[in-house]
C-alpha cells in the first residue's frame, strides 16, 4: 500500500484553510460593497445575499476539514 508522506495532509489542509480565508474576504468585500452609496435597496440586498452564500461556502469547507 502506497503512504502519502507527512507533508500531504498538511499541504491540502493548507490549501483547504487559504479557500475559506479567501470565501470569507469576498464576504467582507461584498458586505461592505452593500453600503456602497449609489446603490439601490435591491442592489445592496443582492450583494448581502451573495455574502452570506459566499459565508456559508466557508462553513461549509471548515466543517469539512473539522470532520477529517
């Protein structure tokens, strides 16, 4: 049976910990964007939306890694 060596698991951890840092600053982005002044009610309302998506994403991924 072939062994991945030590730095494998720490590399794809990594890798998994960079995406969901890079999930939760496009929620930052997008939430702050919302108070944007020239946007509209439904405007600022879609970029929330996307925000929590683009939070649930990194739950999501860190839960994942948590279970593993």
């Amino acid at each position: 049976m072939f062994h991945h060596p030590p730095t494998v698991p720490r590399t794809a951890e990594a890798g998994c910990l960079a995406e969901i840092r890079r999930w939760q600053h496009e929620a930052e982005r997008l939430r702050e964007g919302a108070g944007a002044e020239p946007l509209n009610a439904a405007q600022s309302a879609r970029l929330l939306r996307e925000a929590h998506a683009a939070d649930r994403r990194a739950s999501a991924r860190l839960e994942a890694i948590q279970e593993h």
